[in-house]
C-alpha cells in the first residue's frame, strides 16, 4: 500500500513514465483488479502498448479479467496478446505465461481439450513448470483420463517440490493468479480421488 502511494504520487509528476508500473502493482500486489484495469487502459491509450515485467499491459489486462470473472474477455485479450507478438516477432517470442493464461481461461470456461493445448504449449517452452502440469492434471481428469491424471499431479507435485513454479521476478514475493502453492498440500487427497 505504501508503494502504491508513492507511485500515485510519482504518476502525477511523469504518467507516462510510471503509470503503467502502478497498474502492475495493482494487478500482482494489491490485487486491485478494477482500478489496474483502469489504469492499464488509460496507459494504453496514452502512450502505447508497451511492457512492464517483460510483459504486455495487455497481458495484465488479461489478468485482471481473469480475476474479475470475466473469463471470454480474459481468453480474447489473451489470444490477441499471443497473436500479435507471433506476427510481431514470431512465435518463438511468446512467453509461456502466455499460452498458460489462456489455458487457464478456456479452463474456466470448461473447455478442457484447448485449455490442455495451451498447457501443452507453456510446457514445451518450461516442460517441468509445475502449475501448468497441476491445471492440465485437473482437465485430464474432466476429460474421464484418470491415469494420466493421477501420473501428472505426481509430476507436477515433485516439479514443485523441485522448485519449477512461476519464475517470474515479482513471485518470490507476491504469488500470480493462479499460481499453486498451498494447494500441493491438499494434493495427496487430490491423488487419492483422481
């Protein structure tokens, strides 16, 4: 809170140096996803699509559907993310976070085949990530495939366990949406009905 603050006051003398970096802080530390959302927009609008984090505001924008809810506009915004930096850049630019939030929207939206496509997608660029192994884990037991289940939360838990989780610089400190950590304690029980 305090540094949300201090970049409030520091938007008010430079908004196109440091806007964009207090809606990051509202997305992944205060968890202020309506007023990030504004402030994302607003920066996008002003000054461009630019990166905070080694990641689109769009990304983050992506995020904070997610979070609110709004599932169709979360996987929109996030499919567009992926689109135009393939064309941007090629797909080998893509960050894996990428194609594991848009795995997670078609997951809440149960659509468990295409949201395995995007977990399969974040795997082969980060193939012991832990979480995206977790939530494939989940679909495959939705799709009636309880082996294959069963045999990747043990993976993942041990992935886990090994230290293969979100590698991004703000998650030593602040978990992401979506990112598993209390839950591999609940993940024996999970095991034992998957």
């Amino acid at each position: 809170s305090q540094a949300i603050e201090f970049y409030s006051k520091a938007v008010e003398l430079d908004p196109q140096r440091w806007l964009s970096r207090l809606a990051f802080l509202k997305c992944i530390f205060a968890k202020d996803y309506t007023s990030a959302l504004q402030d994302l927009t607003i920066s996008i609008d002003r000054y461009g699509l630019i990166y905070e984090q080694d990641h689109s505001l769009e990304f983050y924008k992506g995020l904070c559907y997610l979070q609110l809810n709004k599932f169709e506009k979360a996987k929109s915004i996030l499919e567009q993310t992926i689109n135009s930096e393939t064309k941007k850049s090629g797909p080998a630019w893509v960050h894996f976070l990428d194609y594991f939030y848009l795995g997670i929207s078609h997951y809440e939206l149960g659509n468990y085949e295409i949201a395995n496509s995007h977990f399969n997608a974040a795997l082969k660029d980060y193939p012991k990530f832990s979480d995206a192994q977790y939530y494939k884990s989940i679909c495959l037991h939705y799709l009636k495939k309880p082996s294959e289940a069963k045999a990747l939360m043990t993976l993942a838990k041990l992935n886990f366990e090994s230290g293969f989780t979100f590698n991004e610089d703000s998650s030593r400190y602040e978990d992401y949406p979506y990112q598993i950590s209390w839950q591999w304690s609940s993940c024996h029980a999970m095991l034992t009905e998957l």
